[in-house]
C-alpha cells in the first residue's frame, strides 16, 4: 500500500571524539557523491558529503532529501530516490561528520539544502547504517499515449496515461464502461471494453 504520512528521520546516537582516517580526504567542501562499490555512480550508492575536507557518510535521510538527491545527480524533476539504510552499499565510517541534511523538496540541488553540524562533543553514530540511495527515472513516454500494464491476460490491466513524459496511473474514481471503451478503442481494440 501507499504511506502518505511524512514521518521526520531519528537522529542516530552519537560518539565521541573518533580517530579521522585521512584517506577520505576530500577537496571540495560541501560537494556530495555517490559511491557503489568503491567507484562513483549517479544512479546508486553510499551517500558522502565533503566537510571538512573529509569524506563522510550520510546517516539519516527523509524522502524530500533522496529525492532532491536524485535531482543533484542528474536525473529528471520526476525522478525518486529509495532510501537504502541495510548498508547494502557498505559502511565508509562508523560516524558522520554531518547531523543532518533537510531539504523542502522543492530544490534542484543538495546544495540548496541545509546541512546541519552536529555538537563538536558528540558526532552521529552510524556503524550500519551508511545511507544508500537508489535513483529511479520514470519511464520516458509520448505525451497523452495510453497503456495497460500489470495484467494477468493481454489487454487487461491497469490503464496508465502519460503526461509530461511520466506514467500515471488513472483513479477509479467516476470511471466506468464507457472510459473502458474510449481506452480500448485509442489502443485499436474498438470491439473491447
């Protein structure tokens, strides 16, 4: 089912005064990247964010952030990010140099975003939970082109209709017999419905 409810991420506990490894130096302050596997990626990855002059993994992150993420990276005002908190895309440190980032959702970049610092006594603990992020582009599409997907026989399904180069489902709201047939009959199927 679908969420609708916006729920703020936790702030992750904290530890004190860790040893900063200097190999995750960074030279662009406030630069972001995305790493899978050890190589950068626009599409998938550990989230870091430079500061400091060092590398530091993401800990939390709400909906708005990844999806404003995704926009940063390149990918389409329609684009999503999917928070991956399992370290799937493995552990850089166990703290992070950043408390938060909160974006509106609204913005273009993450640079647009506030980056919160945390107390200089305590930085976020976050031993398995690097933030990942996956991107997802929605499915480019003609404009007003209609489609049936996720059916279990051909030509029957959930009709979708394309606006702005995104798939969208239709509510069933007033939707009836008569929109059956005017969808068929613009797929070229006038003897269905």
């Amino acid at each position: 089912g679908v969420d609708c409810i916006y729920d703020p991420p936790t702030e992750p506990p904290c530890i004190e005064n860790p040893d900063i490894d200097p190999s995750d130096a960074c030279a662009s302050l406030g630069a972001f990247r995305l790493i899978n596997n050890g190589n950068p990626s626009t599409t998938e990855g550990r989230l870091e964010y430079c500061n400091g002059n060092w590398w530091t993994p993401v800990c939390t992150m709400d909906e708005r952030t990844a999806t404003v993420a995704c926009r940063h990276f390149g990918h389409t005002q329609y684009s999503w990010g999917a928070i991956a908190e399992n370290g799937e895309y493995s552990t850089l440190l166990n703290y992070s140099l950043v408390q938060n980032i909160t974006c509106s959702g609204s913005e273009d970049s993450l640079s647009e975003c506030t980056v919160y610092q945390p107390d200089d006594s305590c930085l976020p603990w976050c031993p398995y939970t690097n933030i990942g992020l996956r991107c997802y582009d929605p499915g480019k599409c003609e404009e007003g082109t209609v489609r049936i997907v996720d059916g279990i026989i051909e030509q029957e399904g959930r009709v979708e209709f394309c606006v702005n180069q995104v798939w969208g489902s239709v509510c069933d709201d007033g939707w009836d017999k008569t929109d059956a047939h005017v969808v068929c009959q613009q797929m070229g199927h006038p003897e269905l419905e």
